[in-house]
C-alpha cells in the first residue's frame, strides 16, 4: 500500500507515465494487496480497508491513509 500511495503522489508525476500505463502500475500494486489479503484471509483484514479496495478510492489515494489501516490487520 505504501507504493501504491507513493506512486499516486510523487511516481506518476516522476515516471511520466500516460493514463493507459498509470492504470497499469495501479492495477499491479492492487494485485499484489489483493493477493496478501488473500494469504491473510478478509476477517483479518479491516472493514475500511476492504471497502477502499471494492469501491477504488484505494486505487487513487495518495495520502497513505490506508496504511493505518493496513496496520489494523490482526495478524
């Protein structure tokens, strides 16, 4: 989630990525966080966190807001 923040902030800017490619690197971080939800298991995941996943504002946020929710998850 970290990267995905950082890349909406400061990477699409740097890598001058076109909005095809931006959507690209967006979908394969959101792969990644699909993915360690699903080793983790969604009940461990917080509500917030999975919301911001289905609805896309995870996708775009460039605050790093749902890292503190990522950090909620009960290992």
């Amino acid at each position: 989630m970290n990267d995905l923040a950082i890349y909406n902030d400061k990477g699409i800017a740097w890598s001058k990525h076109d909005s095809q490619r931006v959507e690209v690197e967006r979908q394969l971080l959101l792969g990644q966080i699909r993915c360690l939800i699903k080793d983790l298991g969604d009940k461990r995941i917080s509500v917030e966190l999975l919301d911001a996943l289905e609805n896309g504002s995870l996708k775009t946020d460039m605050t790093g807001h749902y890292i503190a929710c990522a950090k909620q998850t009960k290992l």
